[in-house]
C-alpha cells in the first residue's frame, strides 16, 4: 500500500509541475514582449527631433528652407537614441525629420523610411525594389 500511496503522490506532484511549466510557457512571452513597440519608440524620436528643430528656429529667428543640424538640435534633445539602429534624415525646418530603417523591423523592410505626417501619425515610405523582370511601360508609343 505505502508503494501506491507514494507513486500516487509521485504522479500528482508530476503533473502539477507539468500544468505550471506549461502555464509559464504562455505567460512568459507576453511579459517579454511587453511594452511600447520598436516603431513607437521610432515615433517618439521622431516627435522630439521635429520639436527640436522648431525650437532651434524659435530661438535663432529663422523660417523657411534653413537647413538643420544634428549640432543645432543637440542642445534641445534630452536622452536621444536609436531604438533599432536607425538613422535620422533632419532635412529643411518646414519638412518633418526621417527615420530610414538599417534592417527589417516589425514588418517593415530594410530602407524604409519613417516619417511623420501633419496630423502626426507615422508614414511608412518603402524602398524602391528592384525592376528586374518588370515591363517598362512608361514609353509613349
């Protein structure tokens, strides 16, 4: 009797840790995945570049198509780093800055270019693809 007693046991304790291995397993990958997305965090750097460059223009009395610096804007960015390796276009002060992808992220392919419109939601430009094989179909004829 003691042998089926502990081999009952043996088998209860077996599947509770089994049930909470497997509980672990689905809940750990939404903890780790958790949190803003890698092209909100683009966004945001995004929105803060645009607002350094409109304060850089306050201050020094400038408009129109004065073209923006890195070590212009330096001084009104607190904390500013890629999130995936990107690289910042500033460009004119009345054109939003760029984000222009280094590798894949979420979906979106290497050298596409981020950028915020005017109501301030994010564009997604994709890089030109190749023509290879493809009809030119622009010839007036």
């Amino acid at each position: 009797m003691n042998e089926q007693r502990r081999l009952a046991w043996i088998t209860t304790v077996g599947g509770i840790l089994v049930l909470a291995a497997l509980v672990l397993s689905l809940c750990i990958p939404n903890f780790i995945r958790s949190g803003p997305s890698k092209t909100v965090g683009i966004a945001n750097n995004l929105r803060q570049l645009d607002g350094a460059k409109q304060q850089w223009a306050f201050e020094h009395g400038s408009t129109g198509a004065v073209m923006v610096t890195e070590e212009d804007v330096a001084p009104y960015l607190r904390s500013f780093k890629p999130v995936a390796g990107e690289r910042y276009v500033l460009k004119t002060l009345p054109e939003p800055p760029e984000a222009e992808l280094t590798r894949d992220l979420e979906g979106k392919r290497k050298g596409s270019v981020l950028r915020l419109n005017n109501k301030g939601t994010l564009d997604v430009i994709l890089p030109n693809t190749s023509a290879k094989g493809m009809k030119d179909d622009s010839r007036t004829k």
